[in-house]
C-alpha cells in the first residue's frame, strides 16, 4: 500500500450546548479532520487536539503544522504492508501524538476499507455492542447537574462520569449519589488537585465511587503512585498516559488500577492497542475516552472499544449530545440499555457527510 494524498481541513461545529471541564469551558469545536489517500480509497481520521494547550501540550495549529511538515513527509511515497506499520514510520518525530494518531487512524480506516471490512474486526474486536457512559461538564448549580444525571439515566446510559474541581467536588458527588443511590457514578477531575488535597479526595470515598480521574498533574506519575496507597478508591490515569512506555511504569508502579484509552493520546491504534494488551495482561480494565469529537472521531472510538479488555462503559455517547446536526450517517445513537451497536460496513462503518463537512470548513489543505 502507498499514501498517495492527504487532505487536511479544519471544520467548526458548535456544541448543542457549552461543556465546562476543570480547566477550560467550551462551546464552539475546531476540529481538525484528516483525509488519507491510500491507493486510490479515501480513509478519515479526526485529530482530537483541542483549541488551547490546557488538556495536552497539542493545540489544533501545532497538529496541524506537525502534520504537514513533518508526518507526511515521513510517509508520503513510503510503502506499506499494513496501517500497524506506520507508527513505526513516525518513531523519530517525538511527541504530537494526537497528530500521529489522526493520520495513522484514517490509513486504518483506508486499510479496512480496502479489504472490504469493518475497522473494528481489522483491530481484532471481539465485541459487537459496546457500553455506553456519559461525561458531564460542570453546570452552575447542583439542581443543572442532578437534573442532566436524570436525563442520561433516563436515556439507559450505564455509567455516569461527573467533571470535579476545587470547590465543586463533595457537594457535586454527594448531591448526584445522594439523588441516584445505585447510579455507577465516578469523577474525574483532569489534573485539578495536588498530593496535599488527599483529605478531601479521601472524604470521595464515602460515596462509592467506580474510580476518581486523573486527579493529580497531567504528567506526574510519581504523586498518583503516593495517592493511589492513600486510596481504596481505585485511580484511573487518563493525561498520564500517553505512551507504552508510560502505561507501563504505570502499572508497575500502582499509580492507577484502571486506563482510560483516546486514540489521539497515545497516537493512534497501535499503541492504543498494545496499552490494551498491557493491561489486559495484569488484569487492568480500560475504556475508551473522548475529546467531543464529531461523527468521525466518534466512529474510531467505538471500533477502538470493541477489543476485548474495554470492560467498563466509556465515555462514547449519542452524536445529539453534542451536535444538532453531526457529520456523518447514521449517526451514532444509544439503545434504551446504553449500548452502541459496532458498524457491519467497510472501515469506520459510518459515512462522512461531505456536504455537510465542506459547509463547515474554514481551512483546507491538500498534501500532494
Ligand atoms: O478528560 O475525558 C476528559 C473532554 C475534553 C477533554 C478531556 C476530557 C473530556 C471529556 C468529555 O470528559 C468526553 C466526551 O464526552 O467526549
Ligand atoms: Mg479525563
């Protein structure tokens, strides 16, 4: 196989409605969709960096100048036998792994596309149905938040993940459990709080949590390790994790008992896949993660949720949540038990809706 041609193009899509994490609030998406021309057949891909370096050192700009001056250069011409060959291709560009992974999915798309499969079979998924759980921004009031739970309970989704940060984090958990005794409830707090705040993560405890988000900083591996022996609660590391070699310090550590896996952290399939493989060898659960991604990036989680260790409901919800009018047909929709059934069609399974797509774009870029 050969890259013949990648298009770049920047899309902005509003969110139905803002959504507020512990540090930033957003309403307005740029998105960052990747076309990649693989022997004629067109596969997608949807870099999930954001519009400010606040969740990861990537911005939309540096993956995009990443991108084209430096992934396609290493792949352009190059051939291939299979798209698990092309993390390898990009081993010398440190780094900008949501650049990467944008790229490398959309050759995946083009690979299962090519052979006349679902994506989600060519990574070797085992699960034909995957379960579905919601994240929920932090709201003005804890009346705004109790009454968003009940909606998604209400609509069968299996988990409910609320947003924490200093100040709005035991009265948030408290009021939600307090509310729905038997939801499954967790917190996730992206990096808010420092290894002196243990007391109060500790006093979480009391309201049966699954499991408390990367509460410590974005790459301190050694602090969640201290934390995690304070806590019955199990840690999920979601920030920390951005390579193989991290996952495994991670584990071997006890920083966490639990992964959250975004293809775009860790830079695509491949290492999405062997962080899967990790855990699953010590009996670590993971699930899949998500960065409010349109339909495309949507279409990757849910084949990337399919491998066989995703045993806890992710955060991969309905497209209506975030867009009135998504990019792609079907769009992804919830069963009334809060499952998303896994595409039968060729590649991502779902279809880009090019109109709508081109409606949207304010940037476009062909790498020839
Ligand atoms: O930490 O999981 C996170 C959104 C943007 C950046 C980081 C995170 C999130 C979410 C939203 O939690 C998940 C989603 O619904 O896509
Ligand atoms: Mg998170």
């Amino acid at each position: 196989m050969r890259l013949r041609q990648v298009t770049l193009r920047e899309i902005h899509m509003t969110l139905v409605a803002p959504f507020e994490t512990s540090f930033e609030r957003t309403h307005e998406r740029r998105i960052l969709l990747v076309e990649a021309n693989v022997d004629g057949v067109v596969g997608w891909g949807e870099c999930v960096a954001g519009e400010t370096p606040y969740y990861s050192p990537e911005t939309i700009d540096t993956a995009w100048h990443i991108l084209k001056d430096f992934v396609w250069p290493a792949l352009a011409g190059k051939e291939f036998s299979k798209a698990s060959t092309i993390w390898e291709l990009l081993g010398r560009i440190r780094g900008h792994n949501m650049a990467k992974g944008a790229l490398e999915s959309a050759i995946w798309d083009a690979e299962a596309k090519i052979k006349g499969v679902p994506l989600w079979k060519l990574l070797g998924g085992t699960r034909a149905e995957i379960s579905s759980g919601v994240s929920i921004g932090i709201k003005d009031s804890l009346e705004e938040l109790t009454a968003a739970v009940r909606k998604e309970l209400a609509a069968g989704y299996q988990r409910v993940k609320i947003k924490i940060k200093p100040g709005w984090d035991v009265n948030a958990v408290a009021r939600v459990r307090q509310e729905f005794p038997r939801v499954r409830l967790m917190a996730d707090a992206n990096s808010a709080y420092r290894l002196e705040d243990w007391p109060l993560l500790k006093q979480l405890e009391g309201y049966y949590l699954m499991m408390i988000e990367q509460p410590l900083g974005w790459d301190d591996l050694f602090s969640h390790v201290e934390l995690q022996r304070k806590l019955e609660t199990p840690i999920c590391l979601d920030e920390c994790i951005h390579t193989e070699d991290q996952a495994r310090a991670a584990l071997e550590l006890g920083a966490c008992r639990i992964v959250n896996i975004k293809l775009g952290r860790v830079g695509g399939y491949t290492v999405a896949r062997r962080i899967h493989d990790l855990c699953q060898e010590r009996a670590v659960p993971v699930w899949c993660g998500g960065m409010l991604e349109s339909g495309i990036g949507r279409a990757h989680n849910i084949a990337l949720s399919t491998l066989p260790n995703f045993s806890l409901p992710g955060d991969v919800s309905a497209s209506h949540r975030y867009w009135e009018q998504d990019v792609i047909e079907p769009e992804v929709t919830v069963s009334p038990q809060g499952t998303i059934r896994a595409p039968d069609g060729p590649g991502i399974g779902f279809a880009p809706q090019i109109e709508r797509i081109e409606q949207r774009t304010v940037r476009r870029e062909h790498l020839v």
